[in-house]
C-alpha cells in the first residue's frame, strides 16, 4: 500500500504556467504532472517547417494564425498543456502578442517521432478531441509519406482519414488540399 505521505506533489495549473513560464527548456503538463520535452531532428524540422510555409500562404488574408512549436494548446477537459508541432486557430479576433497558451485551435499537428509517437496517438488524441473547436488533428510521419488525420464528423464523432505515398492530403477545416510529395520535400 503507498505511503500518503511520500505522495508526489502535484502542480495546479497556475503553478505549471508560472513555472514554464520561466523555466528554460518547455515542459507539457498532464493532470498535476509535468514532463520535459526533447529536442527534435533535422528532417522532423523540414517537415515542420514545409507545413509551416504552406498553411501560412494558404490562410493569408484569413482570420486564421498559424503557429509553430512554441505555444502551448489548453485541454481543458484533460486538464493537460501540450506543446503541438504546429497549431492553427480561426477566431476572428487575433491572439494577443504576449499570450502563451491557445484554448481555442481549429487543427493542431504533431510531427511524429519513435520516443512520442504512442502519446501523440493516444494520451494527446484522447485530449484534443476533448477540444470544442479543434476540426482536424493530423500526425505525420517522418520516416515515409504518411499522413493521419482525425476529422469532427459533426456531433456524431471522429472520422479517421489515412493518406499515403503520392495522395493529397484534405485539410477540410482549412480547405487545403496538400500533395505529400510537397510535405515531404
């Protein structure tokens, strides 16, 4: 039987946002629970950034913001923070320069990678779905051309929509369509 009193401490999200605020590397927080994030690869990176550069020209002149790496998406319902690889939002008023934390994303995207890949499929996609205004959560992969995304289907649920080799991936709640091969480039 555990000892109540070598209980670990857990952190209320106040005291997580004002300790990762400060802290130098970042660190996602689940339930209390706070884990220090690693450092990705060079071709993690590319392809980052290649979506990047698509989903900020495509969205030009639209009240959407597109996001990299460093701001933190609120699941509220999980009581968790995590750090996507990128994030869209869609609301007609912009974030506020200083803001650190986006409650309200329309996709969020996580390059997948060997030490977090069952996370991202399970513990943060239990998690986003969790988020009302989350459209689509993709996952893509950095050793093949394979791209993963679960769409809201309404309020009926989420439909899984796998895409591979040379297919266009649909991002329905940006209306991209994205070829791999461009991804993947």
């Amino acid at each position: 039987m555990p000892n109540p009193v070598c209980k670990p401490h857990l952190l209320s999200p106040a005291e997580y946002l004002a300790f990762d605020a400060s802290a130098e590397l970042k660190h996602e927080y689940v339930d209390g629970e706070i884990h220090a994030m690693t450092g990705t690869t060079a071709k993690h990176n590319r392809i980052s950034g290649n979506l990047f550069v698509v989903l900020r020209q495509h969205l030009a002149g639209r009240p959407c913001e597109t996001f990299i790496a460093d701001l933190k998406v609120h699941a509220a319902a999980a009581n968790a923070f995590y750090y996507p690889d990128l994030v869209v939002r869609c609301q007609p008023q912009p974030l506020a320069d200083e803001q650190r934390v986006i409650d309200d994303p329309t996709l969020i995207v996580e390059v997948l990678s060997p030490s977090t890949e069952a996370i991202d499929r399970r513990e943060k996609l239990a998690a986003y779905r969790r988020i009302p205004s989350l459209q689509e959560y993709v996952l893509v992969a950095q050793d093949e051309r394979s791209v993963e995304i679960y769409r809201r289907e309404g309020d009926i649920g989420w439909r899984y929509l796998p895409f591979t080799d040379d297919d266009c991936a649909e991002f329905a709640s940006l209306g991209l369509q994205l070829p791999l091969t461009t991804l993947y480039a």
